[in-house]
C-alpha cells in the first residue's frame, strides 16, 4: 500500500512467512490507512539471506515480526532500521502441535523468551500466549489482540432455515484439523440416526470418513468461503485438550461469530474465554453433550437463530476489527496497553 508521505504520520512494516500463515493483521490494513498509518507487508525469506534481505528493508516507525524465530543479528539489523519493535504471536509456537507426544520444547521455548525478550512489546493472540510472553517481560508491554476477521466481509445470511426444513450441520477446516472433526464420527451418525433429515456440510481439501449422516463435500476455495459459512446452521468447532489447542488463536471460531452460526465447541483455551454457554454458543465435552447439543439446535430453529445473533452481537462488540482496532493502534504508537 502506497501513500503520499504528506498523507502519513506512521510507516509500519508487518514481516512474516508464507508458511506462518502470513500477516494476520492485513484485515487492519485499510483501517490503519485512515489512521494516516503505511502499513505493508513483507514476506520474509528463510536460510543464510535473510539478514541481508532485512538489511533492504525501507527505515519505518514501527516494525511488527509475525511468529517468526530470527537470530540476534538478525534483529539488531532490525533495531537499525525501526523505532519499534512488536512480536505477534497467534499460535504457541514455545511448545509443539497436537501431534506430538511430547509437546514441551527447550529450542522452541528458548527462540520464543529470545523474541519476546527482544521486542518493545508483544501481541499475542490468546490468553494462554499472552501470559508465557509475561513471563519475559512487564505485563503492561503484553496486548492481547485475537485473530479476527472483517465482520463487513463475514456477514450472517439475509434468513435463517425454520422448523420446516432441515438444518445444515457444518464443519470447516484444513486437512491439519481434519482429525478433530473425524472424533465425532460416533457423534454424527447418532445425529443422523436421531434428526430427521440432518445433513453435514464439511468444507476442507481433506474430508474424514463420516457414517450415518447424509455428507457433502466442499472443496475449499477462498472466493467461496464467506457463502459456505453462511450456509451453516449449526458450525462444529471439536477440539483436543492440550496445550497447542489451549494456546492457538483458532480464527475459525470469529468466522462462525461473524456469520452468525450456532456453535457446538469444545471448550479449550480461546474458545471457552470467548463464548457464553447457552447465549452465544454450547459447549460439549463428551458424546452425549455433543449430540445433546447438535440434536437441541437441529431440533428448535428459533433457538439456534437466536444463538447465531446472540454470537454475531458479541463479535461486533468485542472482537470485530473496529472493536480490537484501539488495541492495535496503541501497540503500534507505543501507547499504554488497550484491551480489546
């Protein structure tokens, strides 16, 4: 994004890597720019070129280092070029995924204290991330900022399905994720054998074998993603309960918020701080509070309509871009902490 230099008061550059899921402050973009703030984003390179890559870097106010682990020298060119420097973090890269065994890590611990050490304030995309950076440096230098989206893009459907027609049960994720939603096989096919005309929608590039529930599959593409979540009724979001999952911003729970879904959840980390159960969402633990939950919405239309707004008002309130935006200004201005 390009600016005439009168028309701008900040220059803040947002570096990252394609593979950390690039910058998830873009969505802030165009509200930073009516901030007289030059955001852009920059996608930094890996090995033994990227200090001289960064050395290229155009001098800017502010610099925002998105996940990624660079060396001591690698920041001090960083320090050369920027009055300021933010880490945000969105997921609990200080442990590692799901997937392992053994998710504590000294080398991934060390390169997180080293970053936040490093930095003159962190943003961090949970609770959980917010208060591992504390551990590091003063509270007040710590801002918590979750992964949203712009709510003028993921909007709720114009009308909500009634009691005389079938709800959509839906499910979106990667194949990363595709695990979670496959430990409710057993929930799914007692849906379908209970519900009369219960369907799933799952929406992904990988889809677990689900039985005993009439299934579509929805190859993923961004350009569709928006009408895909507006066609849910009733969104899964099933979790694990470890530490990755506790730490993780999971951004899908403000698409549900947003496109004014009923959310069936496990309640893990960011996503138990976010919702209300009963008002904005339920949560399920085990098989019968899973099907319990689905079974309730799927049978009372008015009520998961009335979850869906419930949730859509609480994202615009409290985790909308233009509500988490102060937040965001004043960790980029070096101000006093904001709370979204």
């Amino acid at each position: 994004m390009t600016h005439d230099d009168t028309h701008v008061c900040m220059k803040v550059l947002f570096l990252g890597h394609a593979h950390t899921n690039g910058c998830r402050s873009a969505y802030y973009f165009p509200h930073l720019a009516e901030e007289r703030i030059s955001a852009r984003y920059v996608d930094v390179p890996s090995g033994p070129a990227r200090a001289a890559f960064l050395a290229g870097l155009p001098p800017a106010d502010c610099v925002v280092i998105g996940r990624l682990a660079l060396l001591p020298e690698e920041m001090a060119v960083l320090r050369g070029l920027a009055g300021r420097i933010v880490y945000d973090v969105d997921d609990p890269i200080m442990y590692r995924s799901s997937r392992h065994w053994i998710q504590r890590s000294l080398t991934r611990r060390r390169n997180f204290r080293r970053m936040v050490e490093s930095a003159d304030a962190v943003i961090a995309g949970t609770p959980l991330i917010a208060e591992e950076a504390a551990r590091y440096i003063a509270p007040d230098r710590v801002v918590l900022i979750p992964s949203t989206v712009d709510g003028n893009v993921y909007t709720p459907r114009l009308s909500r399905a009634t009691n005389h027609e079938p709800l959509c049960i839906g499910w979106l994720g990667s194949a990363g994720t595709a695990g979670y939603l496959a430990r409710l096989r057993h929930v799914l096919a007692e849906v379908g054998r209970k519900v009369p005309g219960a369907r799933l929608k799952i929406v992904s590039n990988r889809f677990p074998e689900i039985e005993g529930i009439p299934v579509e599959k929805k190859i993923w593409c961004q350009a569709d993603e928006v009408a895909d979540l507006q066609s849910f009724d009733v969104a899964l979001l099933p979790l694990s309960d470890d530490l990755w999952t506790r730490g993780k911003g999971h951004g899908k729970l403000f698409q549900y918020m947003a496109v004014g879904a009923a959310i069936v959840a496990s309640p893990v980390g960011i996503v138990e701080a976010c919702l209300t159960q009963g008002r904005t969402g339920f949560f399920a633990r085990n098989k019968a509070e899973w099907v319990g939950a689905i079974r309730r919405l799927c049978e009372d239309a008015p009520l998961c309509a009335a979850l869906g707004r419930a949730a859509r008002s609480e994202f615009e309130k409290r985790f909308s871009l233009r509500a988490t935006l102060p937040a965001l200004l004043a960790v980029l201005r070096g101000g006093s902490r904001a709370k979204p």
